[in-house]
C-alpha cells in the first residue's frame, strides 16, 4: 500500500517540474521583443519618407512590411495563448488527480482510523500478542503492530502533503489563468493596432491608384534604366574577358618567342656533329600551358585569393549603405497596381546623399554613366559588384579599393526618394545579393 502511494508522489512532482519550466514562453517574449523592434523602425522609417514626398512606392512597401510585421507578433500571440491554455489544461489535470488521490488516502485513513477504535482496548492488543504460538511468533506479531502504526502516521502525513500540492497547483492555475488574460488583452490591442494598419495600408494604394499613369510612366522609365545597367555590367563582363584574353595570349607568345630564342640559342652552342650516327642535343619542345576549360579565364595569379576570400565571405558580406531599406528583392515584385518587375539586383532605399560604400576588396572595372545616373562596377577575381544610381563617384576606372571603401553617394530615384540599385554577377550569371549579404 505505501510502494503505490510513494510512487504516485515521484510521479506527480516530475510532472510538476517538467512544466514549471518557462523556457518556451520566454523564447516567444524575446520574438515578439524583436518584432516590436522592427516595426518601430519601420515606423520611423514610414514617418521620415513622409515628411519627404507624397504618397510613393517606398511608403506601400513600409506599410506592408509593417502589417507583415503585426501579423506575426499576432501569431506569436497566438502561440503564447496556446502554451498557457496547454498549461491552465495539464494544472486542472493535475488537480483532478490530486482530488482523487486524497479521495483514496482518506478512505484509507478512515478504515484504520476505525479500525484502530475497535481495537483500541490495550488488553484486546496484548491479547493478540500472547495467543501467539511460539515466541517468535509474539515477536512478529509486536513488529506487525508497529509497522500498522506507523503506516497510519505514513497515511496522515501523505494527506497533508497531497493537500500542500494541491494549494499549490490551485495558485498555480489562478497565475496562469491571470496571465492568459494579461495576453488576451495585448492580443485585442494588437489586433486594433493592425486594423488601423490595414486602414493605412489601404489609403497609400488609394492614393497611389490615383497617380495610375504618372506611376506607370516611372516604372517604364526605370524597367529601361534597369536594363542599361545589365547590358552595361554584361558589356563590361566582356570587356574584362577580352582584356584576359588577350593578355593570356600575349603572356604565351611571349614565352614562346623566349622558348624559340633559346632553342636557337642551344643550337649556336652545341651544333650538329660530322657523324650522322649521332644524334644531336637538342632542347625538348615544350607544349604551351592549356588552361583547364572550368578555369574562368578572369583568374589569374594576382586575384586567385581574392576571388577565394570573396567566396568564402558568402552570406556575411556587408551591405552597400549603412542604413537603409530593402526596397525591391531580386527576382520578381510586384507592384501596387498589381504588374510585377523583374530585377537582376536589388533596390535599397536609403538617404540621398547617404554613402555608399565597398562590400570587398577589388578593383574598379569600370564608371560609366546610365542616363542621367552614374554607375560604378568592381571586379573581385569572377565575381563583379555594381553600385548604380550614385549621385556622385569617388573612384575611377583601375583603382585597387578595400571593403567599406567610399565609392560614392546616393542619388534620388524616380519617386524622389534615395535608393541604390545594388548587382552581384560571375562571368555567366546574375547572381540573388540577399544570398551574399549579411542578415541585418
């Protein structure tokens, strides 16, 4: 009798520590710390462009950045309220089992307690020990006694700790009950807070549906200016393909001539002997060095490290400008009026005027001017940067620049807000800058 009740109590108090730990709602506090965080900079970023210009493309994707945003803080939410109803259910179990269990120790207790009054007569007890059989059998019979009694005092004392347990867990679930309730009220205030967001959201596309043929206008302008800047970065891809190239092969007709010169040279010295029977010594030929057809033929000696380091610093490299926002992701996005643009690049909205600055180690391959913005291209061994929509250049073409290196200034864009239109290529492809950047 007292092996199941000991074994009852280790059980309970493990399931009571097993979810005493808060670990998971406190994972979920410091999200929803950090999405709050996120949403008041793009707040203040939404109240600085603003105070800029009338309602633009910029605004639309703040605004819905934003409402992304509140949508998962309320998730989040969400989540919480289940953890704690998880909880409220697994206290409420516990307290059911608790009444039962006090339920069967009482009428235990009862018995023996009844037991004992009948019985409570000494001469009934001494009785019992002296219609024993033998003396060992008296001896057994006093131990019995004792150990009765002392399972009756085991049974006081596993009613009162049962009833401590269960106050316990009774607070328990009055706390948890109460923090349930401090979250629903933040739940209701988020939700009002994303409605008015909603609200916001819909008055910007209002507005910018409105300015239908002027937006229209400034997304052609830029889906052609967009274009200039990747036949500029492909033509000037080429233009360094075709420097290596030729330099390749001067480098090879320079070792030839020097390989041919020593041949005659080796013949002048050691000439061909009277005897034909002895043949003469002559310098083997030797074949030219074939590059390997994987090799990029922009690799070569001096920027093989380079191109290496620039590889391995995929996915931590720093961002073009110091603050700013992701305006337009590679690939496709869509617009307000509902068309989609495809970009090569991505677009990042920042303060005109804000640097822009060197994400490796590199040379510049190239600065040209696309329309009435300038362009600057950097080659790191195969793989080339571009900074496009600059306002003003620090660097020119074939100078040697470190990373964070100012290579200019933002210009504004087409909405009058500042931007930089930033490229990753290797000699073949476009390549997602997300990918290479470090997470901000």
């Amino acid at each position: 009798m007292i092996r199941p009740i000991l074994i009852t109590f280790c059980f309970l108090a493990t399931t009571i520590l097993a979810f005493a730990q808060p670990a998971t709602r406190e994972e979920l506090e410091k999200q929803r710390q950090q999405l709050k965080r996120e949403i008041e900079q793009t707040e203040s970023l939404l109240n600085e462009n603003k105070a800029k210009a009338k309602e633009n493309f910029v605004q639309w994707k703040l605004i819905n950045a934003k409402v992304n945003l509140q949508d998962r803080i309320i998730d989040n939410i969400n989540k919480d309220i289940n953890l704690l109803d998880n909880n409220i259910y697994t206290i409420q179990r516990d307290i059911n089992r608790y009444d039962k269990l006090l339920d069967t120790l009482k009428q235990e207790y009862a018995k023996s307690m009844v037991y004992a009054y009948k019985n409570r007569n000494n001469y009934d007890f001494l009785n019992f020990i002296f219609s024993a059989a033998s003396f060992n059998d008296a001896i057994r019979r006093i131990t019995y006694l004792k150990s009765y009694r002392n399972f009756r005092e085991i049974q006081g004392e596993n009613i009162l700790r049962t009833q401590e347990l269960r106050r316990q867990r009774i607070e328990e679930l009055g706390g948890a009950k109460q923090k349930k309730s401090i979250v629903l009220q933040s739940k209701d205030k988020e939700m009002a807070a994303l409605e008015a967001q909603q609200k916001e959201k819909d008055r910007i596309l209002a507005e910018l549906k409105k300015q239908g043929k002027q937006l229209n206008n400034q997304y052609t302008a830029k889906k052609k200016q967009l274009q200039k800047v990747d036949n500029a970065i492909a033509a000037a891809i080429k233009r360094a393909q075709d420097e290596a190239r030729k330099a390749a092969m001067a480098k090879a007709a320079d070792e030839e001539k020097k390989r041919l010169a020593a041949e005659k040279l080796n013949a002048k010295t050691n000439p061909t002997p009277a005897n034909p029977n002895v043949k003469a010594i002559t310098t083997p030929t030797r074949k030219p060095a074939v590059r390997k057809p994987e090799e990029s033929i922009l690799l070569n000696p001096e920027n093989i490290e380079l191109n290496a380091n620039f590889i391995g610093n995929r996915g931590s490299l720093p961002w073009p400008v110091d603050k700013g926002y992701l305006l337009m992701h590679y690939g496709r996005n869509q617009l307000p009026s509902g068309t989609v643009m495809d970009i090569t690049g991505i677009t990042v909205a920042t303060d005109i005027g804000g640097p822009v600055k060197a994400i490796f180690d590199g040379v510049v391959s190239k600065v040209l001017f696309v329309e009435d913005i300038q362009v600057v291209i950097v080659q790191h061994g195969k793989y080339f940067s571009t900074y496009s929509n600059l306002g003003n250049v620090s660097v020119q073409t074939g100078q040697n620049i470190k990373m964070g290196q100012l290579i200019g200034k933002a210009a504004a864009n087409l909405d009058g807000v500042g931007a930089v239109d930033f490229y990753i290529n290797d000699e073949r492809n476009n390549l997602d800058p997300e990918k290479w950047l470090r997470s901000r």
